[in-house]
C-alpha cells in the first residue's frame, strides 16, 4: 500500500495537477478571506463554510485521473494482477488524494494565524470547524475516487463526482421537506449539515462515525467495482 500511495502522491507533483488544484483553492480561499475581513466578518466559520463549497469542485478534478486513468490506459489489468492486494490499491490511490488535500488545508492556517494578529478568534471554533473540514473532504475523496473507478474518462468521472456533491449538499434542504423514511435516508447523504457543530467548536463523535464511515463504504465500493470488472474479465 505504501508503495502505491508514494507512486501516485510523487504523481501529482510531477505533473500540473497538485499546483494547479493547490494554487486555485488558495486563490479562491485568499478572495473569500479578504471580502470578509472587508466586511468585518471576524468569524472563521465563514471562511470554512465557503471553502467547503469550493471542495466541490477542487475534489473531483484531484480524484478524477485515480482510476479512470488506469483503465484508460490498460495499466489497470496490470495493476489488479500485482502481488499487492486490491484493498492496498485502492486504500494508496485514496490515501495520496487525501494526503494532496492535507497539503491544500494546511496552506490555509494563515488565514486564522491573520486573525489572532487582528483580534482574537474563536480557538474551539477554529480548531472544530479544521476538524470538520478535513472529515467533509475525506468523505468527498472517497466519492471522488469510487466516481473515477466506474469509467474510463476523467471528464465523466468529475462531472460524477461535481453533480453527487452537489446533490448531497442540496439535500439538506431537500430532505427535511419530505418526511418519514425517505427523509432518514436522503438525511444520511447529507454531508453538510453535520460539519455545524464542528464549525461551532463542538466535536461530537456522531459526525465524527459518519464521516469514516461515510469514507470507508465508498472505498469499498470503489473495490467492489474493480472486483467485478476483474472477475468479468475473467
């Protein structure tokens, strides 16, 4: 598993990819955190909520090649058929995506450091709502790579991955609306409306469960996916 995640991280920095993806969420991150200071918004919340936003975007064009590039390529009948095992295959491509995203975040404390220079910033909230953060887009690159594992094109698999996010994030206005079990269910693809306690200082376990395990069913699906075109294969 190491080997592949240190192949595919190495991979996003020898290409354009990482500082294309890297530099336009900064830019974009830097443009909201200078029209809210503008407007006296001191509440980093703000920020986090916009940026998890931008994540829609950002997220599917990291993820996208992941697979679909493999398949395209025909390097994915090799790869399935190394000694390492499927789940190690696909657990490095998610864990290198996961890791580029880290660096992405990680860019992004200077915007709170800026604040406590300024004034003084909600820490509980800061640290929450990061926390949050980082779980949404764990959950987002999981949906990412499994997108990318059910096609051959790139363009098709980010155009997957942008219309999923954006419906899971639209269904917390949806689902509410409907009521009884259709209610529960659509609520349970509602990835946003569980990062509020966290960009509110509170960290509870639920959403912390839920965004694992939100994760890890989609890193099994991806699995299952390239399982059943390897055994159709035969």
């Amino acid at each position: 598993m190491f080997s592949i995640f240190k192949k595919e991280f190495k991979s996003y920095f020898n290409s354009p990819v990482a500082y294309v993806m890297i530099g336009l969420f900064i830019f974009i991150s830097s443009m909201i955190f200078n029209i809210n200071l503008t407007q006296g918004i001191a509440e980093y919340i703000f920020n986090l909520n916009y940026m998890a936003l931008v994540l829609i975007l950002i997220v599917p064009i990291l993820t996208m090649k992941l697979l679909a590039d493999e398949r395209k390529s025909g390097t994915e009948v090799l790869l399935v058929t190394s000694p390492a095992s499927l789940t190690s295959i696909v657990v490095g491509k998610y864990l290198a995506a996961f890791s580029v995203f880290l660096v992405m975040t990680g860019i992004t404390f200077i915007y709170p450091i800026i604040l406590s220079v300024l004034g003084e910033p909600s820490v509980p909230e800061v640290i929450g709502g990061y926390v949050g953060f980082i779980l949404l887009g764990a959950a987002f690159i999981s949906f990412g790579v499994f997108a990318s594992s059910l096609t051959e094109s790139q363009i098709i698999s980010a155009i997957v991955s942008v219309v999923g996010l954006l419906m899971m994030w639209l269904l917390q206005g949806i689902a509410p609306s409907l009521g009884g079990i259709w209610s529960k269910i659509l609520s349970w693809f509602s990835l946003y409306s569980r990062t509020e306690d966290f960009f509110a200082g509170i960290l509870s376990l639920g959403p912390v469960v839920y965004y694992l395990s939100f994760s890890a069913v989609f890193v099994f699906l991806t699995i299952r996916v390239i399982e059943k075109r390897r055994w159709s294969k035969g």
